[in-house]
DNA sequence: ATGGCGCGTCAAACGCGA
C-alpha cells in the first residue's frame, strides 16, 4: 500500500498537477495539507473520478486538509484532541480496512510558528504537544497508523542545505526540534530517514531566490509510522520532480510503501 | 553580493507562508 503526503498550497491553484500526479504514482492513499478550501468548495469530482474516496477539513482561505483513499473510509475524525478552541483546519485521520486488518492514516499540518517569541510560536510548540499526547493514545491500539504531512520542522542540520540561514526561524528552533523528536521517541520511526540516512534530502524549496535551482531545500514534510506500520515498511521515497513543474507546489510529495 | 514568489480574498492591496 502506497501512501503519500503532499502540501500542495491551494487545491484550486493545483488540481491538473494533482491529478496528473495521481494518474502517474497511483498512491492507495494521498493526504493533501494547505488546499485553502472551505469543504463544499473542494473539487471531490475529478478525485472520485479517478477511484478516490474523499474526506476534507476544510477552512475558508488558509490551512485545510484531505486524505484522498481508494480503499473505503471506516471512520473519519478531523479534530486533533487536546484543545476545543482551536479553529484551524490542520488535522484529519481516517481508519481504513486492509486484508490484514485496520490502518489509520493521519493527514496533519503543523503550524508554522513563525515569528519565534510570538504567540504563534507557542500555539505551535502546544500544538506538537497536543500531537504528541495524541501518539501516545493511538500507540495504545497496537495497530499500524501514520502520521503524514507538513510538520514544519526541520529535524536535523542534514535536513536543510543551508541550517545557518534557519538558524532564527520557527521551523529549526532547539524548542521545535526537541518537540518533534519527542513524538519520535514515543516510538515513532521517520521513514523517509531510515530509509535514505544520506543527506541532501529536501521536500520544501521557496519560490524566491530560485531556491530550487541552488537545492536550497529543507526536509519538513515527514512520515512517522507506528511500530507495527514500520514492521511492514518497504520503502519510502521523495517526488521531487513535480517541483520542476509548470506552476509548483513549493512542496513536493513524500511516500512511504507498506506491505499490507 | 543582493534580491528575487505565490495563493486566496477580493476586486487593490494584504495576510500568510517558510
């Protein structure tokens, strides 16, 4: 089973390059973060037309999220536990059926954060937290899950072609940093990580300054399995051609293949 | 070395992203 997670800033500005993409990597599941959608504005049609199940948080104008599933919705779920007074669309789960049982697939956009030292860096530190409070339940389940989408931080120095240049934003904060390992503690595994330990890894390159030219990449959109999606990892990989495309997406699909 | 964009909301700039 192929699963992919994909910013694609804005569903509206990029559903021929989604579609494309779709028609050509064929992923079961793809979930999709910034469609900057309200849910009855969602393009659902050419999906469904190409076999998809579709379920949609969506918010008018920022955020939104979307798990697209050739396999049928059990269950969907599109609030993230921890704070009801969080109105941003960023978090959607569903529960699919699989020979082997149940997954669930999780389709999150983390906050950006940025300026640090305002309250939009501690409403993400809190929403990391709350995310990590989340693992930790589903960890319970013993079943296989995946948290995919656009975590907004960069892991590690090898993450960004230039670290130097991040040194003072949200996304590669000691504080961000430290609050995504800490979900990987809880026993999550980096898939794209474990399966290419080599650096020079991106998923995220700027429209300015022809950052895609130079690579000047960072890695932020992330994969993390629970220990019984990891048993039957295969392999994981980076789409990094579609931002060589007309009209890009500043981010780039991500996949992992499990054999289940 | 520096500066460089794009989307959605609206109908001109502006908020926001990373």
């Amino acid at each position: 089973m192929k699963v992919t997670t994909w910013n694609i800033n804005g569903v509206k500005a990029r559903i021929d390059s989604a579609l494309t993409y779709l028609r050509q990597e064929l992923p079961d599941v793809i979930c999709l973060q910034e469609i900057k959608s309200v849910d009855e504005g969602f393009p659902a049609g050419p999906f469904e037309e190409l076999g998809y199940n579709v379920a949609v948080h969506g918010q008018k104008g920022f955020n939104g999220v979307a798990i697209l599933s050739k396999l049928a919705f059990d269950d969907v779920a599109s609030r993230l536990p921890g704070d009801e007074t969080d109105e941003q669309a960023r978090y959607i789960e569903a529960t699919l059926s699989v020979p082997s049982g149940a997954v669930k697939i999780a389709s999150l956009y983390l906050p950006n954060g940025n300026p640090i030292g305002t309250e939009k860096f501690s409403y993400k530190l809190a929403w990391i937290k709350r995310l990590q409070e989340h693992a930790r339940d589903l960890l319970k389940e013993e079943m296989p899950f995946i948290l995919a989408g656009d975590y907004n931080v960069i892991p590690l120095p090898e993450d960004a072609k230039q670290p130097k240049a991040w040194t003072d934003d949200a996304l590669f904060q000691p504080e961000s940093r430290a609050a995504f390992r800490q979900i990987v503690n809880e026993g999550l595994t980096d898939a794209v990580r474990l399966c290419h330990p080599e650096p020079g890894l991106y998923t995220f390159w700027d429209y300015q300054a022809g950052a895609f030219q130079k690579d000047n990449g960072i890695r932020i959109d992330h994969l993390l399995l629970s220990p019984q999606a990891a048993d039957r990892l295969v392999a994981a990989g980076v789409d990094s051609f579609t931002r060589a495309w007309e009209k890009p997406s500043d981010h780039v699909p991500v996949w992992v293949d499990l054999d289940i």
